[in-house]
C-alpha cells in the first residue's frame, strides 16, 4: 500500500519545583540534567549530529534532528476549553502512513517549559506512526501563545502558577485538537518528563478528556506524603500507567517503591522500572557531555533509553491498538 503523509487541519506551586528535586548541592536534579544538555546544545559538532534514529534525539541532538526531519509539523493555536478567548500553543507532527486513522500522543514539557527537546521527542512519536501534540502549558501566563522558546530561568518561575487543573485542561485541549483531525483515532495517551511526568499521573487521576488511554511518566511521582503515595488519589486511576526512572535520582527512588506497592494493591494496570546508574532525565541527557565528564553516568543514561524507549512504544502501541 502507497504510504500517504497524515495532515492536520489549520497550517504547581511548590509540587512543581519539588517534582523533580533531589538533594545535590549546589545544583538541583533540573539544572543539572538541563546543563548536560543545554551548554552543549548550540555547539557545532553537537549541531552537526542527529544520534540514534531509533531512539529521540538528545538535548544537543534535538535541534539537528528536527531541522533533517521530513514529517509535516506546525504551530497551531487552541482554545484552553470551549468558548475560552485565551489560546494555547501548541507544537503538531504528523506520521507519514498508510493506515486509515492515527492514534494521538500528547507530549507533556518539562519544568523549563516547551523547548526543542521536547519538539524532537514529538517528532519521534511521529516517525513510529502516531499523531503527536506537545502544548505549551505557559502558555496563557507568559502574555499569549508564542512559538519562541522560554530561556530556562523564566519558564521555571512561570510554571510554579500553572495549577494542575490549568495543566490538565491544556493537555486535554491539545488531545481534543489531535483528534479533530480527519486522519486521527478517537484515542491519545500522555508521556510526560520531570514535572511533566507529574503531570501525566495526574492527568490519569484526573481522567483527561474522552478517549484517554494511558500515561508514561518518565522520572515523575504521584502525590506524595513523603515516600507515601496518596491512594485516595491513585484510587482514581481507570487507565494504565508506567513509571520510568534513574536510581541516580534519589527522591524518586525512594518514593517508587510505596507507588509500586500500592497500585499493585489497588489492582491497577501498573509497570515500573528503575534504572541502576540512571540520573533524573536521563532521556534528556544520553550520552550529551557533562560537566565535569562522568562517563559512567552517560553509560547508564544511554542503557536506560535503550530499554526505557522501547518499554514506552510497547506501552503505547498495547493501550493505543497501532
């Protein structure tokens, strides 16, 4: 069958700077992977690479990936619900395919907001098939969607204001709009990073919008009293969830032991892996060089993508029916 290029239509307050915070002074888990990726992100050899095509790009590799890339992609603007005069941005890719009706993938930003990374692992969902979404959930804060990239440092003070009912309703606005469109399936799943991988659980608790299939959450926890999970919250939970992280990344390692036990206990579909040597966003940083070097690190960040990724297409390939 002639493949054919799927179009679109038109062209937490303190949780959220505790999500994804270990003790390592006098940088925090999200500067730390953030200055493995972005330091190098605009050099000319980091530039010049694309990575592993079979896995999505790296912070320095990202850019180099989605310039080369050949899928259809397009910023589009969205209402936050029906009938709102505020819009949210959002970044689109579409699969070149032959199937009839594509399934969606919303992609969930991490603390510093949406950034080329982020842009790139959309544009990897898009080129294992699926129709993939990433909003940006500052959108409404920051004065107005915008396609231009946040510096870190200000979209970290931002996002400290976006609720999470605030974020679950961009995230379900963005499915909405994904789905509109002639060639998608009337069915989406959430993969979120950092604070993003928050976001997913929640979005999960929360329900999200008809046709909601699951969620990934790489190196992100429910909430939490302590190392507890809150079961009331996870209680909630109808659609299957998996967590994903680094046993470098000590306050979710402590926490996924009590997540672990009690979705099993809930009875919830329910996986979790935690990668040995793996730091806090680990998809992020690969192999990116780090300052000073850490090899052994890199080794097990690019060990952990290896099998993480994979474990999230199979994820998604089993609740979304592709």
């Amino acid at each position: 069958m002639i493949s054919r290029r799927v179009l679109g239509g038109a062209c937490a307050a303190a949780a959220f700077l505790t999500a994804c915070h270990r003790p390592q002074p006098p940088m925090d888990e999200h500067m730390a992977h953030m200055a493995a990726g972005d330091l190098g992100a605009t050099t000319v050899s980091a530039s010049m690479s694309q990575g592993d095509m079979s896995l999505p790009p790296s912070a320095n590799t990202a850019p180099a990936r989605l310039k080369a890339s050949n899928r259809h992609s397009e910023w589009v603007k969205i209402p936050w619900e029906a009938g709102s005069k505020d819009s949210l941005m959002a970044f689109i890719v579409y699969p070149t395919t032959s199937n009839a009706k594509t399934p969606v993938v919303v992609v969930i930003h991490e603390i510093f907001g949406l950034q080329t990374w982020i842009r790139g692992v959309a544009d990897q969902l898009a080129s294992q098939g699926y129709i993939a979404i990433a909003p940006d959930l500052l959108s409404r804060l920051r004065g107005g969607p915008s396609a231009d990239e946040l510096p870190s440092d200000s979209a970290r003070k931002l996002i400290n204001n976006v609720s999470q009912d605030e974020r679950n309703k961009g995230i379900s606005a963005a499915a909405r709009y994904a789905m509109s469109q002639p060639s998608a399936d009337q069915k989406y799943a959430v993969i979120g990073f950092c604070a993003g991988g928050t976001t997913a659980w929640y979005h999960a608790i929360n329900g999200g919008a008809t046709g909601f299939a699951g969620a990934v959450a790489y190196y992100g926890l429910p909430p939490m009293n302590g190392t507890a999970p809150v079961t009331d919250s996870l209680k909630k939970i109808t659609k299957p969830v998996m967590l994903l992280s680094g046993s470098n990344d000590g306050r979710i390692s402590a926490g996924m032991p009590g997540v672990d036990s009690a979705m099993v206990a809930l009875r919830k579909q329910y996986s979790g892996k935690n990668y040995e040597g793996a730091e806090h966003g680990f998809l992020r940083v690969q192999g990116d060089p780090k300052t000073p070097p850490n090899e052994a690190m890199n080794a097990a960040n690019v060990a952990a993508t290896k099998d993480a990724w994979p474990r999230t297409l199979a994820f998604l390939k089993a609740n979304l029916g592709k």
